[in-house]
C-alpha cells in the first residue's frame, strides 16, 4: 500500500511542477507585467490601454461578433446532431454528417481567413459562380463566417454527446399523450439540453473572442481584442507592458466562463435509466432536419473547397488550367519541407508526452486512493487550462522564458501544447479509467504484484484504445494551432502555421493553400490511423 501510494505521490508531485512551472508561474508574470513600472506598481498602463482611442469600439466589436458567431453556431450545430440523433436518416448518411461538423477542426482557423477571401472576395470561386459578390468578407461578416466554421466541431461535439444520454423514451410518451409538435420538442429535446446548450454557446462564444487566426486574414478594418494584442507585442513598436494589459482583459472572459459553468450544471438532467427506444417513422422529420444538416454541410464544404482549387491551377483567378506547378515547387522547397517537418515532429513530441500527462492525472483522480485535495488540484488544473487563451498562454511563456535556454526552442513549444490543450485529453482518460474494474489493483495487490506491474499489465491494455483517442487528439490539435505559438516560435523553430501567417506578409498564398492542404492531408491521415488502431482495440 505504501509503495502505491508513493508512486502515486510521485506522479502528482511531476504534475503540479509542470504545471507551477509552466502554467502558474508565467501567468502571475504576465499578470505583475500589467502592473510594474519603472517606478513601481501602477495602474497607468491600465489606464492608457482603456483611454486609447478605439479601444472600447474594439472591445464591443468582440463581443458583437462573438455573441453572434456563437448563437449561430450552436443553432446549425443543434440542427446536425438533431438530424444524427433523432432521425430515421440512413448509418452512412449520418456518419457524413458528422465527418463533416468535424471537418473545421482539421486546419488552421488562420486558412479559414483565406478560403473566405478566395471563395466570397470579389475574384472569388464562389463570388465567379454566382456572378455577384454577396457580402464584403473584411470585417463583421467574415469575422462571423470565420468564427461560425471554427466553432461548429466544438458545438456539436458537446450537443450531440449530450443527446446520447437523453431519454428518448420521453419523446415517444409525449406524443402518446397528444402533446402538440412544439410541447414534445421543448419537453423532450430542448429542456433536457438547456444546461448543455448554455455551455456550448459559452464554449463558443469563448473561443471566438480569444482567436487570433481569423482576423489576422478578414479582420480588415474591423479590430478585435486579438488583433490589438498582436499588434501590441509584434507591431511596430512593440509594447509589453500594456500588451500585458490586453492579456489579461482577455482572461476575464475566462473567468466569467468557469463560474458560468458550474452554474449551468445545476441544469443538467440526469436519467436513472436511458432506454434506446425505436423513434416513430416520420418522412417529413426526416427529410427536413437532414436537409438542414446537409445544408449546413454543403456550406462548409463549399467554403473549404477552394483550398483544393486555387494550388491546381497555375494562376487563380486569370489563368486557370489545370497545373502541378505550385505543389511542385512547395515540395521542392527545402525551407518549407524543413517547417513541415518541424511541424510533424511537434505534434508526435506534443502527443507522446501530452497523452502520458493525461494517463498520469487521470490515474490519480479515477484509479487512486490519495486524499481528496490532491484529486481537486488536478482537477483545477484541467478546469484552468480549458478556459485561458492560447494567446494569453503564449504571451505568458514569452515573458516567463525571454533570455532562458527554453526561447525560442521546441521544447517550449510542445509544453506550451500540452498545457494548452490538456483538459480535454485527461477528461477522456478520466471517462475510460472510471469505468474499468475498481478492483483490479487490489486483487493485484492481493497476489504480490506491485502497483506499476498492475498498471502495465492490466490497465494499460484495458486504456489503449482511449490513449490512442488522446494521442490522435494532441497531435491534430498541435498541427492547427497558432495563437500561442505566434509569440514562442522562432525562425529555426517555425512550423507551418506560423509559416502560414509569415507567407501572408509577402501575399504567397498558393504556397499557403498548399501548406494548408499538407496540414489538411496530415491530419487526415493522422485521425485514420488512429482511429482504426483505437477501433481494432475496443473490438478485441
């Protein structure tokens, strides 16, 4: 018992240090940098910031177009898992469905920017099939298409786990006792989905304000918060301290969000029993919500499918036959082969080392006998790191690690990965580990194996295909983000998405579209593997 619980001990103490070091610490840094002066303590940098001419235009324009996006994406995600859920639509018709709510997650929100411009612009792929241009894309609007995209995969993802575990029983008895149309949907669909509807509008709504890839391409005149922090650090005349000062206005949403969600979880219904019952045959429902569905994936579909036209033909929009040229010549560029591979080798060391954190923490709180505190902390860790910006995490770490050994290297990078994106894999391996044999370890224990021989030869095997879920979850994530590593990449450690961003300066946007496409290939391939792999476990 003694040696379980000190190998436990150990696995905690290597968490929270991590996590002090590269979590707790730069952002009380970032947050004193807001503050220290040369004179000393001051609010004059907060004062300067809020003065400054437009700054409060740009603050209400984030939360205009944040509020929007995120309403908007959570209706078209509601009519997708509605459609995958609560239809008699055919298996294949809905696995589409649900590949395609899926699909934005798999490139940089940065490319979404520039698929806008090269579908909507005024020589647009779609603006040249419809004769007209139906919108200007630089400002609310395409700030709005942009965040919609980028948010659809989380809304949904949150939506349709939630129906799973919705009665439908209830929606068959409603029916049964004559309630009207609009009666049985509040009844049986909607108010069981309040809580979570609630939360994936927050979730949204938080993701929108904090990006920065999107209105770094079709931001135009139209400031955000993200772009005011960008141009504060990167700009010109780089400004730290009140960049220190956008950071942290950027954290209180943040805040705000986690005691939100503790309050909405008081709005979740739980079922004590979830019974699969058959839905009535109804060819009006189900043509009309997967018409919907389809609709609203026709609409990314036809977003995205320029990325796929523009690197095929030799000159978009004035000369377009059919050429391998920029491809070609991308692949026979060293430079941007050599990012690439910076790129993969990021996102294999942010998986390794994130999905064996996340095993780690999740063994303390599901598989443990450590006090309570100790289940809390980690547990406060993952609630943090789920609600800080990857912009405020990067310009933390730029300030903690200017001048160390870590500037600028890979080995910043990945940590800030993990960190950034560790609360979502350590809730999978949380979820798995909490439904295996809570005895395993004792009759182990009981026939003179030790903890670890325990944990290696029956709970790991047990674990591998959620492992592999983590590992395919860190490694898609780590080759689509940016806003952290914006301030953290240096020139010998650049990957393609700061790439993407450093091509934009010199308008090179085939080689974007085509970098693009790597990353879109990559993660496809990636997602794949992992999941047949994941699959072929489970069966066995």
């Amino acid at each position: 018992m003694n040696r379980k619980n000190w190998e436990l001990k150990l696995i905690f103490a290597g968490i929270t240090a991590l996590f002090a070091a590269f979590l707790i610490i730069p952002t009380i840094r970032l947050f004193f940098k807001s503050f220290l002066g040369e004179g000393g303590v001051t609010a004059s940098y907060f004062l300067s910031v809020f003065s400054q001419r437009g700054f409060g235009q740009t603050l209400a324009n984030s939360f205009a177009v944040s509020a929007a996006s995120a309403v908007a994406a959570v209706g078209l995600a509601f009519v997708m898992a509605y459609a995958v859920h609560y239809t008699g639509l055919p298996a294949w018709c809905k696995r589409i469905l649900r590949a395609m709510a899926t699909l934005p997650m798999f490139l940089p929100t940065i490319t979404y920017g520039f698929a806008i411009i090269y579908s909507f612009g005024k020589q647009g792929l779609i603006t040249r099939l419809l004769g007209r241009q139906l919108f200007n894309i630089y400002g609310f609007w395409g700030l709005m298409i942009g965040y919609v995209i980028y948010t659809i995969p989380v809304a949904f993802m949150l939506i349709s786990n939630t129906m799973c575990y919705v009665d439908k029983k209830t929606l068959i008895v409603s029916k049964t006792m004559g309630d009207p149309h609009l009666s049985t949907f509040w009844i049986a669909v909607l108010r069981p989905l309040l809580g979570t509807l609630a939360g994936a509008f927050i979730q949204a709504f938080f993701l929108c304000f904090t990006d920065f890839g999107i209105p770094a391409s079709v931001g135009g005149r139209y400031d955000v918060i993200a772009t005011v922090l960008y141009n504060q650090m990167l700009g010109g005349i780089p400004d730290f301290n009140r960049g220190a000062v956008v950071a942290v206005i950027m954290l209180l949403p943040s805040v705000a969000s986690i005691f939100l969600m503790r309050f909405l979880e008081r709005y979740n219904i739980r079922y004590n029993r979830i019974s699969d019952a058959d839905l009535r045959k109804n060819r009006v429902r189900d043509v009309g919500w997967g018409l919907g569905g389809t609709a609203v994936s026709v609409c990314m579909l036809a977003v995205f499918a320029v990325i796929f036209v523009v690197p095929l033909v030799q000159d978009w929009p004035y000369r377009t036959a059919f050429s391998f040229d920029h491809i070609r010549g991308v692949l026979a560029d060293g430079d941007l082969l050599a990012v690439y591979q910076h790129s993969i080798v990021m996102a294999l060391l942010t998986a390794l080392f994130g999905t064996l954190l996340a095993y780690g923490a999740a063994l303390i709180t599901a598989r443990s006998a450590l006090p309570a505190w100790c289940k809390r902390v980690v547990e406060s860790i993952a609630m943090v790191t789920n609600t800080i910006p990857g912009m405020v995490l990067g310009l933390a770490f730029l300030f903690a690690f200017s001048g160390t050994p870590l500037q600028n290297t890979l080995t910043l990078m990945v940590v800030c990965n993990i960190v950034h994106y560790f609360s979502t894999p350590y809730l999978m391996m949380k979820n798995s580990l909490s439904k295996m044999n809570a005895g395993w370890e004792t009759t182990a224990m009981l026939m003179g194996d030790s903890w670890l021989k325990t944990i290696l030869r029956v709970v790991t095997p047990n674990a591998v295909s959620s492992l592999l879920s983590v590992f395919s979850y860190y490694f898609i994530n780590a080759m689509v983000t940016i806003s952290a590593l914006v301030f953290i990449a240096g020139a010998r450690t650049m990957v393609l998405t700061t790439k993407i961003k450093q091509l934009q300066y010199v308008n090179k946007f085939n080689e974007v579209f085509v970098l693009s496409l790597l990353i879109l290939l990559t993660n496809f391939v990636a997602k794949a593997v992992f999941s047949r792999l994941a699959n072929d476990k489970k069966k066995k």
